[in-house]
C-alpha cells in the first residue's frame, strides 16, 4: 500500500499539465471532501435522468462493476435518478480505462484529459459537460474514488439532479488512510460497522482498524478455541448506559457480545466492496484479561482472570516463556487468516505491564539465556516469536509503539504516545502508521480535542529525512470505546473524521481551514439529512456552522 516518492513526482508533473475549462463566474466552493488535487470549472451541467447510463470500460472486472452497482444504488436512494449499467464489451465505452456515465456523446470529454493518465493506482482523473462525465482510473480503487467524488457534486435541490461542468484530477497523499473501532470495549452491532464501512468509502478512506479483543471483550466467535467467545464474548461486564444504547438499537437482549464467523465474513465482503481494508487487532500478551478469562493456563500463574468492567492497565498477560502460548497463537491466527484476508494483523502489545514476569519460573530460563533484567526484554522475545508466526502465515505484524526500540524485521509500527516514533521507526527501515494521540483520538471531547487542531495536523514527524518519507504509510483516527455508546458514536466521530480525510487525501500546501469549513457546511447538512450524527464543535457553539 506505500505510496512511493516517485509517483508523487509524476503526479506533480500531471498536475501542471491538466488542461483547465473556461472560467465560471460562480465560484462557490464545491462540496467535495477530501479536497481533490486540482478542480477546474465551467459554465453547463450534466442533467442526470434515467435516460444515463453507466458504460464500463472494455475488460473492466467484477470490481469495477461492483462500484458502479454501488455508486448507482446511491443515486437512486438519494436523488430518485436509476443509471443503467452497461457491461464493458471490446467496443463499449470511450476506450481503455475511461468508463462513461451519461450518453455516449461526453466520450469527447476525453480528449482534454492529459494524455500521461491518472499518476496513482487510487488516483482519477474525471471530466463533466452538458452530455455526461468521463472517468479515467488504473484501477478499480481508483474509479471508485471518482464515483464518490460524482457523489458529492450532483445537485439534489436541482430538479432534476445536476453535475456542475468540472474537471479533477485527484490522487491521494498518503495510501493509508484508516480509523480504529474499539469493538472490545464498546459492542457495536454488525450493522453499525457496515454503515461507517460506507462512510469511511465515501470520505476515501480505506482502512478499517477493528480493535477486537482487550481486557473488557473478546468478539470473535472461534471453532478452534470457543471458550473464547463463549467466556469472553459477553455484554455483562459492559456499563448500563453501553448495554441501554445497544437495547435501543435492539440488540443484546440475549447477551451475546460478539460476532460469528458468518458477520465478520459478511463485514470483510461488504467492506472489499467498498475498497475498505479491514485490519484485525488481537491484542496480546497484555490486555488479554478477556483471553485469560478462558483460558487462564497462558498466564504465568494460571490463577483466574476476570473480565475487567472498567477501563484500567491490568497486570495480566500472556506468558513470553511458555510455549504452549505460542502453539495456541499459531493456531488461533490459522483461523482468523481465514476470516480476515489483508494482509496485515494488528497485535497491540502496548501498556504491557505485567506484574510476574521476572519472577515467573516459567520465564526463568529465557531470563538466564539472553540476560533479560525487565519487561521489556522479555516482550521483545515474545514479540519475535508472534512475527515469525504471522510471517509463516503470509501476514505482517503491525503493533503499538511500545515495541519501537526492538521491532523485528518487517514489522510496522503505529505511532500514537509521540508521533517522533515514526521517525524513529522509519530510521530503522521500518513502515509506520501515524496516529497521536494529541491529534488522533476522537473519542475525547470535540471541544478540546477540536476540528481545527486535526485538521491542522501534519503526517510526517519533524526531522524525518524526505527520502524515508515513504516509510510513512499514512495515518488513522482512533475511536476507543471508554467512553463510547451507540448512542454518542456518531457525534464523536463526526466532523472530525472528514478533516482526518482531508489530512491523509490532499496535498498538504493546498488545505485551507476556512476553504474546508465552507465546504464543509454543505456536507454537514447532507450527511445529517442521512442521518448521521455530529458533534459539537466551537464554530457550532457560535452558530458559525
């Protein structure tokens, strides 16, 4: 998923060569969010009837179509406007890697797009006139990201619908673009996670960070170990006003916390569909209370483990020196390579502070032959022998900054205690996610972890040497579930997760934060139309948006 230095290059280059439309006297901010590359208007729209159709290029995948299917089924919900799907045969549509929505004649739209193509496999180029819109993507990521860009600029107070005439070119900055749902701590029904699937799709995000075990839950159903599910995999520890909002919403009546196989199979699909990444997060050899609960014999002691019903560090972990905890890992994550197919596995590994380690017999000649004298040692050696788990399983491991100074080989380490981490990391030839939490935890309150603060927010770590920039994959918001219900999840969220959008999609030199807000307001009042959520924010408090 690394964005390399060169196709940056190339894309700076494609972006002084797009071809601009003649001027328009309306100059109003379009509504689109992230902000693209470059926009360039004119005067005319395309008038969106039923009478358009959606023209695939020729040799187009089932993934193309499935975008299309999508992107149709949105405008039939929310303008009332049905596009007919054409497959794309050797002489249908405008040519290769150009699909056509409209009537045949907008394919003359083509020719002023530059000749060079879209720079990034996730980038687009798109241009709309009075006969329809022209997309140009490599891939079907790419036509995707276009499809919601067309999504944000039709016009329903036009009647019928309207494209203003436009032309983008557009690319992301960074290919990692992600947020965490902390599952574990604060049970969200399958459909809850599909619907922000489709929000994170249409902001161009494209991971979904799904933290599903910790100490107060494990939420995944296992045929392999189902004591898992069945001890850890409950709603009782959960708070009153956790549980009341999951009754709402009717669920949780028969007490189940977790998702079957067939759920998280269902979320994976719909979220592939949707070009949305989802990336599991196990969390071991600490906050594992929910795992010890089950099965108490991969701690040293073995003594009993509750379920912890309130947020904390507990001083529980697994065992670095029994080997039976790693045969248990091994097997464990054979079965949920089945269920999550990315390529990457979160293993958490932060706030490991367990109490028995250096005296724990059992850690004693790991502690005699490599000269361990604290934790930290002995969670290196744990952690080496986890990543050579998942390497076997064609997995890269990725864990919390705590592991940083003794990151094994191939390992990707997500920033969040100090973003210098991710310099560190990147120094040492290692891959890093970004997500501070001085920026990226919206989960705390809008009006001190503001808008502004995570819209003014930038990726790359001070001092970090251009040419280890693309060691930066990108970024995530984290959402942990402490203080989160249903009934407060959207309003935590929202809008501070379209400025995340906006930080890891558009060019750094380009963000405006009064160009943002006015686009912005736009948005707000559609997606809440939609019902989603939003919270509080300063400029609310003073009814400037």
């Amino acid at each position: 998923m690394k964005k390399t230095a060169q196709a940056m290059i190339v894309g700076a280059a494609m972006a002084a060569a797009v071809l601009t439309l003649p001027a328009r006297a309306d100059q109003t901010p379009l509504p689109l969010v992230p902000l693209p590359v470059e926009t360039h208007r004119a005067d005319g729209r395309f008038i969106m009837t039923d009478s358009a159709v959606i023209v695939l290029p020729p040799g187009a995948g089932a993934d193309w179509r499935a975008s299309a299917e999508i992107f149709a089924a949105k405008v039939k919900q929310r303008f009332g406007v049905g596009l007919a799907l054409q497959a794309g045969g050797p002489d249908a549509g405008c040519g290769p890697d150009i699909a056509l929505i409209g009537s045949p004649a907008a394919c003359g739209l083509k020719d002023g797009l530059p000749e060079a193509g879209v720079p990034a496999a996730e980038g687009y180029q798109l241009a709309a006139g009075p006969d329809g819109v022209v997309v140009q993507a490599r891939t079907a990521h790419g036509f995707h990201n276009a499809l919601m860009t067309l999504l944000q600029l039709i016009d329903g107070k036009a009647s019928p619908p309207a494209i203003p005439a436009v032309k983008v070119l557009d690319y992301p900055r960074f290919a990692w673009r992600g947020m965490l749902i902390d599952s574990a701590r604060s049970f969200q029904p399958p459909d809850v996670i599909k619907k922000y699937v489709d929000l994170l799709s249409e902001l161009k995000l494209d991971v979904l960070h799904w933290h599903l075990v910790d100490d107060q839950g494990w939420r995944i159903e296992s045929k392999v170990f189902p004591r898992l599910h069945e001890v850890g995999g409950v709603l009782a520890p959960l708070s009153d006003k956790k549980k009341r909002a999951l009754d709402r919403d009717g669920w949780g009546r028969d007490g189940r916390g977790y998702y079957t196989q067939d759920e998280i199979r269902e979320i994976v699909a719909y979220a592939a569909e949707r070009h949305v990444m989802v990336v599991p997060e196990i969390d071991v050899p600490g906050h594992s209370s929910a795992m010890l609960a089950a099965y108490p014999e991969l701690s040293c002691s073995g003594d009993p483990v509750p379920i912890r019903g309130m947020p904390g560090i507990f001083r529980t972990a697994l065992c670095p020196g029994k080997e039976d905890v790693y045969q248990f890992l091994d097997t464990l994550f054979t079965e949920l390579a089945t269920l999550f197919p990315a390529p990457y596995l979160h293993i958490g590994s932060d706030e490991v502070m367990a109490s028995d380690w250096l005296s724990a017999p059992a850690n004693q000649e790991l502690i005699a032959k490599y000269g361990y004298t604290d934790n930290a040692g002995l969670q290196s050696y744990f952690v080496g022998r986890v990543n050579g788990i998942l390497r076997g399983k064609g997995k890269t491991m990725i864990a919390w900054d705590e592991i940083t100074a003794y990151a094994p080989e191939g390992a990707v380490i997500q920033a969040w205690r100090k973003q210098d981490y991710a310099r560190v990391a990147a120094e040492a030839g290692r891959d890093a996610v970004i997500s501070p939490v001085t920026h990226c935890y919206i989960d705390y309150p809008n009006l001190t972890f503001t808008l502004k603060n995570l819209y003014g927010f930038e990726p790359l770590p001070a001092g970090l040497k251009p040419d280890l920039a693309p060691r930066i994959l990108g970024g995530e918001v984290n959402l942990w579930g402490e203080r989160v219900t249903l009934d407060n999840m959207d309003q935590k969220t929202f809008p501070r997760l379209i400025a995340h959008a906006e930080v890891m999609w558009s060019p750094p030199g380009e963000r405006d934060w009064n160009d943002f807000i006015a686009r912005l307001k736009p948005v707000k009042k559609d997606m809440k139309k939609r019902g989603v959520g939003f919270g509080k924010t300063w400029r609310d408090l003073f009814m400037l948006l």
